[in-house]
C-alpha cells in the first residue's frame, strides 16, 4: 500500500495497489527500446545508468518525478537507491501508460487486450514483485495534464526524470514544462541522449539549455538547477 499517500488538489492518490493480483503478471521489465541505444535488454533493474546513483546519493531527493516510466524499470531502480541510502522518498510515475507515438510505429510492447494497451497493469506488477508500493506512486495520466495539477497544487521536485516521446515536439514540451516544477539546487535529468538513434533528443535538450552545462553519461544527460546552496557538486 502507499504509505503517506501523495495528493493531487484536495484528494488523496487512491491506493492502485490494493487487491490487486500481480501474480498474474510475471515480473517484466525487460525493454526491447534498450537495443535502439546499442545495449542488450535485460530483465534486471540494477542494471542501469551509473548517473542514477550519482545524482541521488548526494542529491537524497525526497520527490522524484519520472515523466515516462514504460514498464518500472527505472522507477524500480530509483526506489531501490532511495532505500539504499535511507532517503524516506516518492517517486511518482506520468504516464498514460498507452505507449508513445515509437511504441506504435514498431507495435511492440503494448500488451493489447481487444486492441487496447495493458502495460499499466505489467507497471503495477512489476512494482509490487520488487516491493516497491511505499515508494512508487503511479499518475496515469499525460504529462501535459499532470504538470498543470502539479503546478496548481504547488508541487516542487527535487529531482526530474524526462523518459516520455522520443519526437522534438513531446521532448521539448516535457523539458519546458517540468524545469518550472524543480526547485533550485535540483536536477533534470533524460533518457536516450543518443544522436544516432534520437536526435530530436539532443535537439531538445540543447534548444531548452544552450548556456548551461549538459552532463552526460551511459545515454543520460543532466542539468542541475542554480542556485545551489551549500552543495558540493562533483560530476
């Protein structure tokens, strides 16, 4: 169950934990999406880029907001590291769970049920396989829509995941939109920097921030958000 639940306006998250089977759902975070960026997919959450570790150990974020989240797999790696280094955290998961425009150009990975996209149900699951429900809240929900919610509602994050569309367009907007919701001394940080296979990616990304540092490591990029007090940074 989600333990100090996360509210949007004035009404509490429901929990989309409860009573839900996930056994029926084998644990599945393995992404084909992975082999577009030259690396072999795997089923392991652990394995992922060294940046998530970096930023949240000294960073200890408290919110993270991922906008993108597919099947967990970062989300599932992020939670691990907050307990790893005893960060009381949420992470919250945009996402309409539908697929982005890639998902229906290759048709893979949707799960469809009479046509319609299952993959939220496979989030869920794979959630609760790792045992993460106290720290993953999922939002299903477009990342236009939540922004203005979050932003009425006054929610600042420490951390930003921008892992969503992979088009110009959706990237950009994502990036517009969510560096309004991070606080000061907090970090941006993408997916799929990769010029080869997306560069509307590196399009994006270098439009929104021509004059700050871009760091990038393993497909990540980062930008950390001035100022920032009292914090020794070593990227």
């Amino acid at each position: 169950m989600i333990s100090n639940p996360v509210t949007v306006g004035d009404a509490a998250i429901i929990d989309p934990y409860k009573d839900f089977d996930y056994t029926q759902y084998p644990f599945d975070v393995d992404g084909f999406w992975e082999s577009f960026n030259g690396k072999t997919p795997t089923n392991d959450p652990s394995d992922n880029s060294p940046a998530f570790e970096k930023i949240i150990s000294e960073l200890r974020p408290n919110l993270i907001l991922e906008v993108g989240t597919y099947k967990g797999k970062s989300a599932i790696h992020m939670a691990n590291l907050t307990k790893k280094y005893e960060i009381p955290a949420k992470v919250i998961c945009i996402d309409t769970f539908l697929g982005s425009a890639e998902h229906y150009h290759v048709n893979q990975d949707l799960k469809r049920k009479h046509g319609y996209p299952t993959m939220y149900y496979q989030f869920i699951a794979n959630v609760m396989h790792t045992n993460n429900q106290d720290v993953i809240v999922p939002i299903p929900i477009d990342s236009l829509s939540e922004y203005r919610i979050l932003k009425e509602n006054g929610t600042i994050a420490d951390m930003i995941f921008i892992d969503a569309g992979h088009f110009y367009e959706s990237v950009a907007l994502d990036i517009k939109l969510y560096w309004e919701l991070l606080r000061p001394g907090g970090v941006m940080l993408g997916d799929d920097y990769c010029e080869k296979t997306w560069p509307d990616v590196l399009r994006a990304v270098h439009e929104f921030f021509p004059d700050q540092k871009v760091y990038t490591e393993d497909n990540k990029w980062w930008v950390y958000k001035e100022p920032v007090a009292n914090k020794n940074w070593s990227w």
